[in-house]
C-alpha cells in the first residue's frame, strides 16, 4: 500500500512538468494581465514565440481558446512565415469576446502543437451597450482576423501601410465589396480614397485590404473603423468593425522632426500639351528640415527641359515654397485626367529622416486639352524618364553609376539619338571636370526607340577628389530624327549630389611621464580637420576614474582647415601607473559620429615636501644628529620643486614649438 501512495505522489509531483514539456515551441504572454477589453469589439493581445523545432518553419498559426458559458472563444493570429530554428518573434492574436472574464492558458499551432502557457491570460470583457444581433446564418458575414503594417514595426511620424485581413464566414459570396477605413481623430487616410473594392469575396474566402495612414499628432487612441458594404443575395449589405491597432501605448509624436507637405497647385496651360505646374512645399514639422529631395514619377506627364528630381536645400519649420516646373503630356487619347505621382525625401540636423509620397492629379480641360484627344501627335516626344545612382550620397574622388531612362513617348518611332552629358568643371580655375566618365566619352547613340518604348543607358562617372561638396545640376541634351529626318534636340537635367571625405587628425597628446600624488597634472592635444568638409558636433574629453579639471570641449563646427588646442587637468589619487584616454568625437557627412581614442599613461610617484622639525626625532643608532635629517628633507623638497617647474618648461616649450614661436635668452 506504501508503494502505491509513493508511486501516486511520484506522478502528482511530476504532472506539471508533463504539462509544461517542450512541443518544439516556447510561447511567452507580453501583454498586461489580467486585460480589459471592451465586448464584442477587436482587440489585439501580443506574445513571443521561439522555434525550438530543431528546423526552420515556413507558416503557422496560433489559436487560443477559452470556454465561458459554454460557448467557445479564440483568439487567433496572423500566418506566420519562415521563422528559424532558435529564432524568436513578437505575434499578435486577435479576438472578439463575449462579456464576461475569459481565460486563456494554452496556444495550439497548426491545430497541432499545444502549448501550455506559464502565465494565464485573464482578459475581461465589459459590454457598454447593448450588442448588435448576430449576422443571418445565410449569406456574406464580413470578419477581421487580423492586421500587420509595412514596415513591420512603422514610424509614427511618417506614412505606413496597414493590412486589414478579413475573411467571408458567411455561408454566401458577396459582390461589388466595399472596405472603407476611417481613422476619426487618430490616423488619416494618406492615399486618393479611403476604399478598397472587390468584385467577388466568396465564402470561405480571405482578403487583405491594404491603406496608406499616418498618425494625427493629436492622437488619442490606436482606434479605426473598418466598414463593409457589399451586395448579398442582390441586396445591400453592410457592417463595421472597430480595430484597435497594435501600436502600443499612446504617447505625444516626436515634437522636435519636420514634416514636409505639398500645399496648394496650379497649371497654366502653354499650348502643344505643355503646361506650368506650380505647387507649393511646406515643413508644418516642430524642426527645420534640409536636403529635401522630390522626384517626379508620373508615366502620363513628364518634365519639359529639366530633371525629373527637384532639390531644395533647406525648409525652415513653418517655412513654405512655390515650386515651377514646365510639364508635358503623353500623347494618348481618351484621357481625361493626368496623374503627377510626387515622392520626397528628407532630413533633420539631428538626424531625423522622413520620406512621403502624395498625387497631384489634373483634368485635360485644365490643360488646355481636348477631353477626346490628347496633344498633338505629329511632335515625336523623347524625354528623360527616369534616372537613378548606384549611390544616395557619392564621395568624391569615387565611382558612380547613373542610369538613364530615356522614353519615347510618341506614337512614331524615332532614331538617331545623341544623348550628350555636360562638362561640369572643377571650382577655383583647376584644370579638368567634377564628372568624368569611365572607358566612354560623354556622348553615347542610340540607333531608335519604338512608339512608347524605353531605353536604358548605364553611366559610370569618376568624381574628381577635389570637387566641392554640393549638389551638381548636369544637363543632359537629348537630339534625335522623326521619321522624315527631322532633328529635334530636348535638354533635360540630372541632380548629382557629392560629398566630401570628413576627416579629423590628432597632431599630438602630450603629457608628462611623471606626476605626483594629488598634485594637478596637465594633458593637452593639439589637432586639426584636414578633410574637405565642417566637422559638426565636434568634442574633446578626457576619460578615465579620475579627478579631472576643464576635461571637456565643444565646438558646434569645425571648419575645413582648422587647428585648435585643448588642454585639461588629471589629479592622481594614488601611486602607480595612471592610465586614461583623450576622445574627439564628431559628426561625418553622413551623420554618423565618429569617435577617435588616443590613450595615455602617467608614472604617478609620491612626493616627499619633507619632514617635521628635527627636536622631534632623537639622533639615530648610528650617531646621526637631526642636522642630517633636516638636509634629507630639504633635498626632498628642493628635488619635487625641479621636478614642477621641469614639467611647467617643458610645456611651454611644446606650446610655443607648436605656434612656431621663438624662444626668448631669458627663458
């Protein structure tokens, strides 16, 4: 009987590790618990999960489930693709719950796997109104599994895109679907319209409704509606759910970024399908924004005479530009409205970078054109397209490669195309061009390009090292034939933006071999930027557990070509060798700091200033009187006093070498 009782313990004790035994797969609770919710509306809860599979896994799907009043209650997430062996991930599952307190205690994988979790997940649900009655068993039901955003973990401050996954569990197809986002007070809709249509969601079936949005900065929740309306057994039908978006806790957006927008635009029609399209370029951000870049992408219009990408040095915050830029249009009938894609990019002096994209879209009576026709077709029309750099910033005295995309855009073909790149000489009367290009000339041919056809013509450049850092404008001139040999030329330009080497050298870091037990010890360093641009954020510091005195300098720029000194105090506290580093640090062309250690050593000693007065010490054994300990001591002292005021000359020797000063006899 004794035997049983154990054997029954044994197993009592041993059950929760049974329970809790690894299935290939450790899943973690993250969210608070226990968690309020509100009934009947989605809401989203996030764990990790580890692979611990022994292999890489290419999709799963977790679900947990709880029981309350017999009816059952899931919570379900997203597919999951590709996670390897070892590697964790953060999941997000989603739910609507009844009112009431639910329990979740184990996640199941693939319908498979159970995973028991070490922590409940205790969510209550709370009803505060009366729940809509439940869909006909017949026909299209609209239900949201689930919601990701492009980038995975999005910037706040700038546009993402959120994927609304939804499936039909009804048991009927429905057409002419209609999802409509609507962020209220929290999120805008940054694309032409807030709806994704479908023709056909049959039942069974899933879709992903895919939105442009962007925080408001007076956000005060991660709350959107999502609204389905669709045609159901040839009636209208519609529902709306509730989302709580998964982006954490609310909290007051960046207040030191700049955002840049496009404001109000205009077109003025000059004849021949050409037209002005003027716009205006504001930074309604909270911090000025520089190197704001636009690119024009549009296949339907393109620019007349100039590049494809516009630049703008600097945008002060609340500061507002109109940009002019002469346009054409495609020639193609039928169309009745033009769309001008405009993307940017741009930046902060703190290193905030931002990026948008927004649509200028014209009718062709704006134009000046025909609603039945577009311009006149007997004017082949070729033009730069589009062009790209192998490199966002090019370092001078570096290779780059440009591709151009020269189109014609015509309906006739056209041949004998010259494509000539212009000679950009080097500032300050030197001899040669900032571009060079490499194993080619400057000019290259193109034997035709069909009606509407696209050639591509790749471009390596060598940028002279001594060219200045700035954006360069190359133009670009197009000549080509019609078809009756007529010569047509058409000038475009490129922006070739070119940066300098950002380089600091350290002369020297002087300090003196010896130094003495509490006293001051000093430690300079002379250096200078011998690089091609201003070396931004520049400091000095001295590093190590030590006092220091004056240990620290700043300054906000340190232009091409100069030198400068610091000099800071280290004071020892014990014998030994005392070592510390002097640090530059400072900001490149790209933003990013640069740190430089030069390391140093000190032979720190005690020094002896000598002892008390000689009637305090009896003469020794040897017969030695306090005449001869008075002598010690004031040997001692005399030898610390040279020892100071060697240091002290020997840095004014270094000091005045450096300036190039010459020593006076009397020194």
């Amino acid at each position: 009987m004794r035997r049983i009782i154990i054997i029954c313990l044994f197993f009592l004790l041993s059950l929760p590790n049974l329970c809790f035994a690894s299935s290939g797969w450790d899943v973690s609770l993250v969210s608070a618990t226990p968690l309020n919710v509100t009934a009947y509306e989605r809401f989203a809860v996030q764990f990790t999960i580890e692979n611990k599979t022994g292999a890489t896994v290419d999709s799963i799907e977790l679900i947990s489930e709880s029981s309350l009043l017999g009816i059952s209650n899931r919570l379900i997430s997203n597919k999951i693709n590709d996670i390897a062996d070892g590697e964790k991930r953060t999941v997000f599952m989603y739910g609507t719950l009844y009112e009431g307190l639910h329990e979740f205690s184990s996640v199941t994988i693939n319908g498979g796997d159970t995973v028991h979790l070490k922590q409940t997940l205790l969510v209550n649900a709370v009803s505060t109104a009366e729940p809509e009655p439940p869909a006909a068993s017949t026909g299209a039901v609209f239900v949201v599994r689930g919601v990701t955003f492009t980038p995975a973990t999005p910037n706040l401050n700038q546009t993402f895109k959120v994927n609304v996954e939804f499936d039909n569990v009804g048991t009927a197809h429905a057409k002419n679907v209609e999802v409509t986002i609507d962020g209220g007070a929290n999120f805008e809709v940054m694309d032409l319209t807030n709806k994704v249509t479908y023709a056909d969601v049959w039942s069974g079936s899933r879709r992903t409704a895919t939105f442009n949005i962007r925080a408001k900065d007076t956000r005060t929740s991660n709350t959107v509606t999502v609204r389905f309306a669709y045609n159901n057994f040839d009636q209208s039908g519609s529902s709306t759910e509730t989302l709580n978006l998964p982006l954490g806790d609310v909290s007051p957006a960046d207040k030191k970024a700049p955002l840049v927008k496009l404001g109000a635009f205009i077109v003025e029609p000059q004849g021949d399908g050409d037209f002005l399209l003027k716009f205006n370029v504001k930074n309604i951000g909270n911090d000025d924004a520089k190197n704001i870049s636009l690119r024009l992408e549009g296949t339907e219009v393109y620019p007349r005479g100039t590049s494809n990408v516009l630049y703008i040095p600097r945008l002060l915050r609340g500061e507002e530009k109109e940009i002019t830029i002469k346009m054409g249009a495609v020639a193609t009938e039928g169309i009745n409205t033009y769309s001008i894609p405009i993307s940017y990019s741009y930046e902060s002096d703190k290193g905030f970078e931002g990026s948008e994209k927004e649509t200028l879209t014209v009718t062709a009576k704006q134009l000046g054109l025909s609603e039945s026709k577009g311009p006149v077709v007997g004017t082949p029309r070729v033009f730069l397209s589009k062009y790209t750099l192998s490199h966002k910033q090019i370092l001078a005295g570096n290779t780059v490669r440009l591709t151009l995309n020269i189109e014609n855009s015509s309906k006739v073909e056209v041949g004998n195309i010259k494509i000539s790149l212009g000679v950009i000489p080097v500032e300050g009367g030197a001899s040669g061009t900032v571009f060079s290009p490499v194993d080619s000339s400057n000019s290259f041919f193109i034997e035709k390009i069909s009606s509407g056809g696209t050639v591509v013509k790749n471009i390596d450049l060598y940028i002279d090292p001594n060219a200045a850092a700035k954006t360069y404008i190359v133009p670009v001139d197009i000549e080509y034939e019609d078809w009756e040999g007529k010569g047509y030329i058409v000038s475009e330009m490129v922006n070739l933006p070119v940066t300098q080497e950002s380089k600091l050298h350290v002369l020297s870091v002087d300090v003196p071999p010896v130094g003495g037990v509490g006293q001051p010890v000093p430690i300079s360093a002379e250096f200078v930027n011998v690089g091609k641009v201003a070396l931004k954020n520049f400091m000095v510091n001295i590093e190590g557990e030590f006092p220091k005195e004056n240990a620290s300098y700043f300054l906000a720029n340190m232009d091409i070509g100069m030198s400068d000194y610091f000099q800071g105090m280290v004071i020892p506290q014990a014998e030994g060798v005392l070592r510390g580093l002097v640090v530059f640090t400072y900001t490149d062309n790209a933003n990013q700091e640069v740190r430089i250690e030069e390391p140093f050593e000190i032979n720190v000693q005690q020094i002896d200033f000598g002892g008390p007065p000689d009637e305090y010490f009896p003469p020794d054994m040897h017969g030695e009187n306090s005449f001869q300990t008075k002598m010690n001591g004031r040997i001692a002292l005399l030898i610390a006093v040279l020892v100071i005021v060697a240091a002290g000359v020997w840095f004014a020797v270094k000091k005045r070498a450096r300036r190039g000063e010459m020593f006076d006899e009397e020194l």
